[in-house]
C-alpha cells in the first residue's frame, strides 16, 4: 500500500463514520466540503431526496472573478457566497460536513464564511 493510498483510505474510513452521525434534510441540509490542490467546493445536499439544493466552488465565476490571492480568502469567499446562495432559496440552517478532512485551514475558513453569510450550524 503506497502512502496516497493509505490517506485516501484513512479519509474515506473518517467519511463512514462522519456520515454516520450527519443526515441532511429538506429544512436543515447537510454542507459537504470538498478540498482538492486547487480549489475548494461545496454544496448543501438534502439526505432524504438524495439531492444537491445548492452548489458552489472556486471555480464558480462569482468566486473567480473576485481575484483573491490565498486558498483561505477563496475558501472564505465559498462559504458566504454559497450562504447567499442558500438564503435565496430559503435555507437558513445547516448541517457542517467536513467530509474527512480536519477542522482546519481552508476547511475552516469556508464554514467562518458560510456563517458570515448568514448560515447557522
């Protein structure tokens, strides 16, 4: 087993046992967090329906065309322009996936936007 290997398994086995404890709803959706090298996604994911109700990254033209510099400040800009995004569609409260990776870093400063914007979990 090379070493990526035993962190990608390490993380999907961390991503069982979060999601154990974490179910989205209609009302009260799940906020999955995605990391890769570059960039940061996100989306509130209603469990019940088994569907995406919104979605953002740093790849969306909003985020992008702010022209921020560090990973943080777009991870920031991700959250409180995915709360803009569920607050126009109704959504207020949320559940915090933070799909294996530690409450750190960009994955922190993506929930600080998100409750920025106006999300609550």
């Amino acid at each position: 087993m090379t070493k990526t290997n035993a962190k990608s398994v390490a993380r999907q086995k961390r991503i069982k046992r979060i999601r154990k404890k974490i179910f989205g709803t209609s009302a009260c959706p799940r906020l999955r967090v995605f990391k890769s090298a570059r960039h940061m996604y996100a989306q509130l994911i209603d469990d019940e329906g088994a569907v995406t109700l919104a979605a953002m990254s740093t790849l969306h033209g909003e985020v992008k065309s702010a022209g921020l510099k560090g990973k943080k400040e777009q991870a920031r800009k991700v959250g409180e322009a995915l709360a803009a995004l569920a607050k126009s569609r109704g959504l207020s409260q949320a559940v915090f996936d933070r799909g294996g990776y530690i409450y750190h870093g960009r994955v922190r400063e993506l929930a600080e936007g998100a409750r920025a914007g106006g999300l609550e979990f």
